[in-house]
C-alpha cells in the first residue's frame, strides 16, 4: 500500500500527537494500570514519530547527494560465473 506524500510526510507529526496526548491522559489518573498501558502506548507512538521522521530526513539527505539514477555497485573486473565461456564454448567456436 503506497501513501501519498504529503499525507506520509505527516506522520511523524501524527505519532507525535497521538503520543502527546496518550501521555497526557496516563496523568490524569496515574495510580491506574489504564494510566501505565497508556503511557506505554505513548511513549511508543514517541519512538515511531522519531523514527520516522529521522528515517525521512536521512532519505532527503540521500537523495541530495546522489541526484542521479540507481546507485550500482563498482566495476572492479569481475566477470559473473554464468557470463564466463565454457571450455567447449571457444573450441566449438573455432570449428565453425
């Protein structure tokens, strides 16, 4: 499933909301086991707007530095197994 962007650019602040106001209402009552699951919930709605928005600030950097088409690795020479030539290959070759 694909978002669009600016409703997934607004995530991070969505999880930071729902994670504010979950920790806000553990407070309201804090001697209730309701008060420690929902600080719980909060503090992971916390985690993942920061996660989320450090793993979106870590693409834009990306994306800055490297502007252009896909990344491929470096050519350092080495020729794949299946591209080789057979041994039989070069002299059936040279019969023809």
């Amino acid at each position: 499933m694909r978002l669009s962007r600016p409703l997934y650019e607004s995530l991070p602040f969505v999880y930071a909301a729902i994670g504010a106001f979950a920790i806000g209402v553990s407070y309201v009552d804090p001697q209730s086991l309701r008060a420690a699951a929902t600080f719980i919930v909060g503090f992971l709605a916390e985690i993942a707007a920061l996660t989320l928005y450090l793993r979106r600030r870590g693409y834009r950097e990306m994306r800055r530095e490297y502007s252009g088409g896909e990344i491929a690795p470096p050519d350092c020479g080495v020729v794949p197994p299946l591209a080789r030539p057979q041994q039989g290959d070069a002299a059936r070759a040279g019969r023809h």
